[in-house]
C-alpha cells in the first residue's frame, strides 16, 4: 500500500442528481453488502484467508 498520493480523495461528497435526472438511473447499493463484497474480493485477490 502506499501513502496518499497527489489527487486521492479524503472523502466525497457524490451527486448522483445528474445521472437520475438524465439516464433514470439510481444507486441503492447497502453499506453491508458492498463492505462485505469488498472484503471477499480483496481476501480472494491477496489469498489472504
């Protein structure tokens, strides 16, 4: 891992306004699940079990 670097982001603060208004489409995506989604795929891609 490295530190960060020029460009990362702290946090974000996302509007999604613009892609609901012009392609209809919302995210609802749940915390657990996407933490928990992260979590597999970074064990499975390191093999760290």
């Amino acid at each position: 891992m490295l530190p960060m670097q020029d460009g990362d982001g702290v946090s974000t603060f996302a509007d999604t306004n613009d892609l609901e208004n012009n392609f209809g489409y919302k995210p609802n995506s749940k915390l657990q699940v996407c933490v928990g989604s992260f979590v597999k795929w970074y064990k499975d891609f390191y093999d760290a079990k």
